[in-house]
C-alpha cells in the first residue's frame, strides 16, 4: 500500500463523515489508468454505503488499543476528550468498516502472470 503524504491525506479526509466523494484525487499519484479507474469504482461504491460509527464499533477498537495497557478508561477518556485523535479514531474505524466491505464484496480470480505481464501492468 502507498504510503505518500497526499496518499495518507486523501485517505484522512475520505474518512470523515462529511467528506465529499473523491473525484479526481488519486489522478496524481503513481497508479496506471486501469487501476485509477478501477480505485475510483471502489471509492463510489464505498461512498455509496455510507459507513457510519457506531458505539460498539468504537467500543471495540479502544479495547484492541487498549489491551494489555491496563488503563482503559484513561485511553478512552484521551480519545472521547481529544479532538484530534477522536479524529484520528474515527479514520482508522471508518477504514476498516471499508476495508472488510471492500473483502466480503470483493471478487478474486487468480491468474498467473509472468514477470514482464506483471511489470506491463503497472
């Protein structure tokens, strides 16, 4: 996965819930044609779901940060309290709502390329 700055804030911005759907963002970063196309599709389709946060979604992810800290309410109280990483929460919740909708949507064939089909893609 990239890992560019204007990767990471595209992806930031996408996961507030007031964002507006991408249009041509990612036409700058170093992705072919196809797979522009092809991330612009995913993006609809996650936009057009409209993944919300939900109490235990958000539950849940302060205790898989929190495990093994013993300080729970401390953490919780951090990221309820802090607008910045309730920010910050909510992106990397949102994303991974996409990202398990993006794997039980997803359909795989696989196919076996040779190194030069593989350097053609690209």
């Amino acid at each position: 996965m990239l890992q560019s700055p204007r990767y990471k804030k595209i992806v930031r911005e996408q996961a507030r819930p007031d964002a507006q759907p991408l249009t041509d963002q990612f036409t700058s970063l170093p992705f072919s044609r196809t797979h522009i196309n092809t991330f612009k599709k995913i993006v609809d389709s996650i936009n057009a779901e409209k993944f919300t946060l939900s109490k235990e979604a958000i539950d849940s992810w302060i205790d898989t940060i929190s495990r093994g800290q013993g300080n729970r309410e401390e953490i919780e109280k951090y990221y309820l309290n802090n607008e910045e990483a309730k920010k910050n929460m909510e992106s990397v919740i949102l994303e991974n709502l996409a990202i398990k909708w993006v794997v039980s949507n997803a359909s795989v064939t696989e196919k076996d390329y040779s190194f030069d089909d593989l350097v053609e893609l690209r």
